[in-house]
C-alpha cells in the first residue's frame, strides 16, 4: 500500500538571526556550497550540504553540543536545516528513505588562519614550533575531554572501550585493508612508477610485507580507555588560529563531518579519541613531506603533539601506544585510497608510510 507523504522543513535554531542578511559565495574548495554573509546578528557562514545523506549530519550535532557544554574552542552554532518526510496525518513515514536529513547549517564566522598554513611556513624556514604543537594537542585532549562529558542515553554519552569494539575496529581495519588490496587491480596512475607499482602488488596483494600478520598482532592488544563522540577527520587543515589569539594558541576546530568516503550512521558512532590522535600525527606527516622537511623534524612534532594531549584527554591506558600505531597504519591505507581515487599526484605521501617509494 502507498503512502501519501508530504516534505516538511525543521529548523533547530541557534544564534542566527536572518534579519537583514546578504549572502556571498564563498570558495574554500569545499566539497559542499559555501557562502558568507552578515547582518545584526554578526558575520556567519552557511553551508549547504551537496551531497546529503538520511540522518543527522554529526557537523552541526556536535557544534551544539559543545556550545551548551560551554566549550569556545568551535564557532557559534546558528542553526541545522533539516528535511524530514512525513505521512498526510502527521506520522513520520516509515520507509528507508523517511529519515530526517540535514540540508544546512549556519555557524559564527572565524577570521583566523588555517594550522596547516601555519605549520608550512615553520618547517619551510626549518623553524619548527615544538611548544606550539604540545599546545596543539593539549587543546585536543580538551576537545576529548568535553567530547566524552555526555549524560547518560544521549548521543554523547562516552562507554568503556570494551572487546567487542576492539574487535569491531580490527574489523573495520580489515575491511579498509581489503578495499586498497583490491583497488591495486585497477590501472597504475601515471603519477606511480612501474617498479613501485609492482612493489605494492607484491607487498600487498601477495601479502609480502606481512600486513595479515599485524593484523592477528592488533586483535591481541588491549586498550583501557574509553569511547566517545570524535571529531573523525581532525587534521591542521581542520583548525583554524583565531586571528588577534596567536599568543595565547586561540585554536578553533572546523568541519566535524567525519571522514568523507564512509557512511553518514558510521561517522556517528562512538569511537576512540586516539582516532582523532592518529589522523593529526598523519596530518604532520603531510606536512613534512609537502616541503620536504626532515623525519626527525617530523617526528619531533608528532611526539610533542601526542604528549599534550596525553596530559588533557580522558585517561588511557594498556596498550595504547601501540594501538595507536595500529590506527596511524589505518590511517595511511585510508589516504592512499583515498589518494588513488581522487588525488593520484599525492599518493607517494601515504605511500612512504606505508614503506614504498615512487
């Protein structure tokens, strides 16, 4: 039996006030639509989500949520746009397609500059900042910290780390290993040398450089901490230096949508911090290797980081070092797919931590 259902806009209001608003587009090489606007109630900035999927975009739901725990280090919520379908008496549809979608979402404008940029030019001038990136991560370690402070039966709510999410995130390991195995099948980008190429197919499609093996090592780890909301993308490209604070480290956290290629439902899950940890080690590794910075450089940046957040985050414990070591190693499989599919010219980066060279 059909179902007669009728389209119906919710709005979850923040600070945001549209009185008097003109908008501008705004290009930041965005996947989504951006545009830049002021009015009585300040300077905001909307996006529109281009490709939306059913459910509640984590963006918006956690800017929210940090704003009501008092935490500043995120622009201001304005507001979520939300489409939700509904049948002709009321009721939400019920169907596979009936979920609210998040269309839109208005937030404070942050004059400031991207970490990314930041941290660039130090290394270029072989100026590292040590200082900086412990203060880095002690700021992270406090967006942990209030990312884990959630009442019981809401979406924030934080739970032990348990065996059974352990085993969930080798499986998700697994999954993204096979995912990059089977993408080697595929043809050699121009980008890649031939002799490189054939090294990843031995190394990974015959399984040479003992990827199977490490992974029965992760299943046997054990980490005592816990699992909370993340942001699930953080890199220096996601933080912006609030313009006015650079001697007080004014970080800002940008774009908490999770990491583009998976499931909205997924980007929502409860997850641990150390996620969050490894993907900023990754992001000093690009860095590096961007302006051809040296290792040790590198990995001075990433060990000060990782000590200032160990002082601010949730406690952790076991064998958390070599769990995150684990998710660094994800993390790199992930970008080199990511790389393949959609950036062919930055794939030797990934590939260096992954032991090959182009």
């Amino acid at each position: 039996m059909s179902v007669l259902a009728r389209k119906r806009w919710h709005v979850e209001r923040g600070a945001f006030r549209a009185r008097g608003m003109r908008w501008t587009p705004f290009d930041a090489g965005s996947t989504n639509q951006l545009w830049r606007g002021e009015c009585a109630s300040g300077e905001w900035l909307l996006k529109w989500y281009r490709y939306p999927q059913p459910g509640i975009q984590p963006e918006p739901e956690v800017a929210q949520f940090l704003r009501q725990q008092g935490y500043d280090g995120v622009p201001e919520f304005g507001a979520r746009l939300d489409e939700q379908m509904e049948g002709v008496d009321g009721f939400a549809v019920e169907s596979a397609n009936s979920a609210r979608i998040t269309r839109a979402f208005v937030q404070r404008w942050e004059a400031g500059r991207s970490v990314w940029d930041w941290m660039l030019e130090r290394l270029r001038a072989h100026q590292p900042d040590y200082s900086y990136a412990r203060a880095l991560g002690q700021r992270v370690g406090e967006l942990h910290t209030v990312l884990a402070s959630g009442s019981l039966g809401t979406a924030f709510q934080s739970v032990a780390w348990d065996v059974v999410s352990h085993r969930r995130w080798v499986a998700r390991l697994r999954n993204g290993v096979a995912q990059w195995v089977a993408a080697l099948d595929e043809k050699r980008p121009e980008a890649v040398s031939e002799s490189a190429w054939w090294q990843l197919c031995r190394e990974w499609v015959d399984g040479e450089n003992g990827w199977k093996q490490r992974l029965e090592n992760l299943v046997k780890l054990q980490l005592n901490g816990v699992q909370s909301r993340i942001h699930g993308d953080l890199h220096l490209g996601q933080i912006l230096q609030r313009t006015g604070r650079c001697g007080g480290y004014g970080f800002c956290f940008l774009d908490f949508e999770g990491e583009p290629m998976r499931p909205l439902a997924e980007r929502r899950l409860l997850d641990t911090p150390l996620r969050d940890v490894a993907g900023m080690c990754r992001s000093f590794a690009y860095a590096a290797a961007t302006v051809n910075a040296s290792e040790s450089m590198q990995y001075a940046l990433q060990e000060e980081f990782i000590q200032g957040w160990s002082g601010a985050a949730p406690a952790c414990g076991g064998d958390w070092r070599r769990i995150l070591d684990g998710l660094i190693w994800e993390k790199a499989v992930y970008e080199a797919l990511y790389e393949l599919r959609h950036r062919p010219d930055w794939l030797w980066i990934p590939l260096k931590a992954l032991g090959v060279s182009c």
